[in-house]
C-alpha cells in the first residue's frame, strides 16, 4: 500500500493500492528514482481520469486538491 500525504503541510490524504500507485506514477513525471513527489494540478488529473484512471484515485486526488488549482503531494511505501 502506498500512502499520499501533502506535501506542504505533511497531512494523510490516503492510500493507494499498488495498482492505483503504477497507473498515477506511469502517466506523471518523476524526476528521479528516488523522487517521492508529484505535482497535481487540475487538468492532469481531468486528464488522468480520461485515460481511465479508477474513480478513487480520481477521487483522492481531487481532494488533495481541494478548493485550489494545485498541489504537491508526496508518497511513501508502508
């Protein structure tokens, strides 16, 4: 399973199963890898669900978003 936090504030957003984690890490960009980030805005993650992201990763990341247009968020494997 693999946990989101924010990366800001260090607040849980929720958990992945490895099947969500592979589809979000194949489809955004990392820098490194040992890059344990993303950066989220609305239209990646528009994009994400027309490419046939499943609708509770969608969900989660709309809520890391909350009422802005971007966030950054980071994940840890427990």
């Amino acid at each position: 399973m693999i946990q989101l936090f924010d990366k800001k504030t260090g607040a849980p957003l929720g958990t992945l199963s490895d099947e969500q984690f592979q589809f979000l890490s194949d489809h955004l960009e990392e820098e490194s890898l040992r890059d344990d980030d993303y950066y989220l805005n609305r239209a990646t993650v528009d994009y994400l669900e027309q490419d046939g992201a499943d609708g509770a990763l969608v969900a989660l990341l709309r809520q890391a978003l909350g009422g802005g247009e971007d966030a950054e968020i980071r994940w840890s494997r427990s």
